[in-house]
C-alpha cells in the first residue's frame, strides 16, 4: 500500500525542516510520542537506527537519506508493519512550504492488521494526515511567536 499526503505551512521551508528533523518536538505533533533513542550510526545520518517509543508501539527507524531540507527518507519496523517514509520539503514562497510525505508499506505481519489494512485502508492515510496537520499546526504557531 502506497499513499501520498501534503498539506502547505505558513513558515520558510529551512525554519520548517528544522522542526521536523528536531526530535525534542516531536512530542508536540505526534499523539502518543514518548522518546527517540538513539541507537546506531551517526545520529541522523544514512543508517542510523533510533527506537521511537509511543504510548501503545515502538518503531524502529533506520534512516535511508537526510538531506533535508530537500529530502528525508526513512524505514520504520514494528512487529505487525513495515513502511518507509519519504518526506519532501517545496519552498512555495519565502514564508510558505508544501510538506509532502509519500508512505509506503511493504509488510503487514499478523491477522487483525491484514483484516484492518483490507477493511479500513484509509485510517492509515488519515493517521499519517492528522500528524501533518498537528506539525503544520506547531510550526505557524512557534514562527508566529518569533516573528
């Protein structure tokens, strides 16, 4: 399954993908968001590995490419998914970006994801939005309140 979601942000992309490679924000966009550890290679560089701890799942996150602002490109596993996510960042004009994310899942390991992936496929598309709109959301509030 493969999906594309965008959504544009009324902040200069290099303050955008600033946020978005900070993990200390995490917390502010992502429902549920505990902690990123760190676990191999150079911290965000290519093949970095990081456990991303929520209230209800972990992931595993190797990093494929970093060369935000332009591209981010990752591998998350849990034991019951296996996607990448790509990210890219549009400077639309100087205080206005697209953030656009391209998810693909490549696995899906066990009976009640495969019975949601075929019953309800969109709800990952919807989850994968909402945290778009939750960042968008963080990152014009944080901008205004320096600008």
């Amino acid at each position: 399954m493969k999906f594309t979601c965008a959504i544009d942000i009324n902040a200069p992309i290099n303050y955008v993908s600033e946020l978005f490679k900070n993990p200390e924000y995490l917390k502010y966009h992502q429902d549920g968001f505990i902690s990123k550890e760190h676990l191999s290679g150079t911290v965000g560089s290519k093949a970095a590995k990081s456990k991303l701890t929520y209230k209800r799942l972990e992931l595993i996150e190797t990093i494929i490419t970093n060369n935000l602002p332009d591209e981010f490109m990752a591998l998350y596993e849990h034991k019951h998914t296996t996607n990448t996510m790509k990210v890219n960042f549009e400077a639309l004009s100087d205080t206005k970006t697209k953030y656009i994310s391209e998810i693909e899942y490549t696995a899906f390991n066990g009976f009640l994801i495969n019975v949601l992936v075929k019953l309800f496929p969109s709800m990952f598309k919807k989850q994968v939005y909402k945290w778009m709109q939750n960042f968008k959301t963080f990152c014009e509030s944080k901008y205004s309140e320096q600008h």
